[in-house]
C-alpha cells in the first residue's frame, strides 16, 4: 500500500463518517461508525468497514440501509474530495471490536478459575493446559520486586552488562529526552 493509498483510505474514512453523521436521515441506520476505508490500487473500489452496536437484528438492518445509501454518498463525496475517480463503495462489517471484547471477557473468565460460557455456547474448545516444565536457572523463590532505578543483584556466575555496551562512555539524560555522551579520560 503506497502512502498515497492510504492517504486516500482515511480522507474517505473521514468523510464517509461526516456524510454519515450529517447528510444522511435513513431511519434505518443505527449507531455507526466507520472504521476503516481500503481502496483498492487502481482507486476503482473501496471497502468501507463499519462498526454497528445493536442486536444481530439490528446489524443486518443497517448494513441494508448503509448499502442504499453509499450511491448517494459517492455522489456527495464527488464535491468534495479531488480525485479523477470516486471508487465504488461496498460496506462490510468490522466486528473486531466485538471479537476483541469477547477474548477478554474469555480471558477474565479464565483468570477467574471459570469455564467460560460463551464457549460452551457456541461449540468451542479450549486448548488443554499444559503444565510449564521447569527450565535452567528456575527456582523456588518468588521474583524480587525492584524499585525503579534499582540495580538488581547479581547472582553467582552471572556477569553484570553494561548500559553502554562497554564502550567506557556515560550516559547522562538530558531535559529535552535525549542522552548526550560522554567519554572518561583514559
């Protein structure tokens, strides 16, 4: 995708929301929000993904009037986007929003020690756990919580790095976030 691409996908993303939010009166169209607009190379055709909060019902419903809508759109997006080309406009539904929340929801139950429900639902299976082997350099102890700017001990046989990759300079931060070096007089 060039930049020039993708300059174009988010002045139409842009766009497409305001004639959504303004022009268009279609009772019909819930509450939607465009979330992303892909053109394709030749600037012929875009997707226009959009995110619809409602019931199924609801989704199906207003995908129906978004896709009447977007000829008079297009037209509308002719006065006021320069392009040779106004692309074809087809709407899809972005549910990442949805599968998102749904993961976490997931993740929340597990952490709960629950199964989740809306697996047993919908037929789907969790990857069995498997215990975590123990590896060189595991122990018993609980990790040390350190303190910012703490250094943290260094255990038997084990070599401490430097910040500077043993370069022999000093790193002193500076006000404006960057770091000036410095080098030590042999």
């Amino acid at each position: 995708m060039t930049q020039r691409t993708q300059r174009i996908d988010e002045l139409l993303r842009q766009e497409i929301g305001q004639a959504l939010e303004r022009e268009v009166t279609d009772p019909g169209i819930g509450f939607v929000t465009v979330t992303k607009v892909e053109t394709s190379p030749d600037l012929a055709r875009a997707r226009v993904w959009v995110s619809v909060i409602g019931s199924d019902e609801k989704r199906k419903e207003t995908l129906a009037a978004l896709r009447r809508a977007m000829p008079f759109i297009r037209h509308g997006l002719g006065s006021k986007v320069r392009l040779r080309r106004i692309p074809e406009l087809d709407v899809h539904l972005d549910d990442s929003i949805e599968r998102g929340s749904r993961v976490l929801q997931i993740l929340n139950e597990l952490e709960a020690g629950q199964i989740p429900e809306s697996l047993d639902q919908r037929g789907e299976s969790l990857p069995n756990p498997v215990p975590r082997l123990r590896h060189q350099g595991d122990t018993d102890e609980e990790p040390v919580q350190l303190e910012r700017g703490a250094v943290p001990p260094v255990k038997p046989g084990q070599r401490r790095h430097r910040r500077d990759g043993g370069r022999g300079a000093d790193s002193t931060r500076l006000g404006s976030g960057k770091s000036a070096t410095r080098r030590r007089p042999r």
